[in-house]
C-alpha cells in the first residue's frame, strides 16, 4: 500500500512541474508551441498567437482629436 501512494505521489509531483513550467514560460512571454521563436512561418502560430482585437474605444486620458 506504501509504494502505491509513494509512487502516485512521485507520479503527481511531476505533472504539477510540467504544468507549472508551462505557466512559468508563459508568463515569461514564451509560447507554448515548438516552432522556435520563428513564429511567422508557423502553420499553428494562430494558436499560440492570436490576432490582437482591434478595440475602437479610445485609451483611458487619450485625447479625441490627437
């Protein structure tokens, strides 16, 4: 019964660090994809990437006429 548990916990350390390498990368501004930095000729840069919202609403203390 020990070794199950042991095992199962070693088993789930190790996810947890997998996940929250991932969340670490990506917050670093690394993507979660493979293509090496070279995004651009990417087929699932999409993915990784999307495409900014265009927000017509003007910035916060941005002046309407400038």
């Amino acid at each position: 019964m020990l070794p199950s548990i042991l095992i199962g916990l070693a088993i789930a350390a190790v996810c947890a660090a997998i996940v929250a390498r991932g969340i670490h990368n990506r917050r670093k501004g690394g993507g979660g994809c493979s293509c090496g930095g070279s995004c651009g000729s990417c087929g699932c840069s999409g993915l990784c990437h999307p495409p900014s919202r265009n927000n017509s609403t003007p910035q916060k203390g941005s002046a309407p006429w400038s």
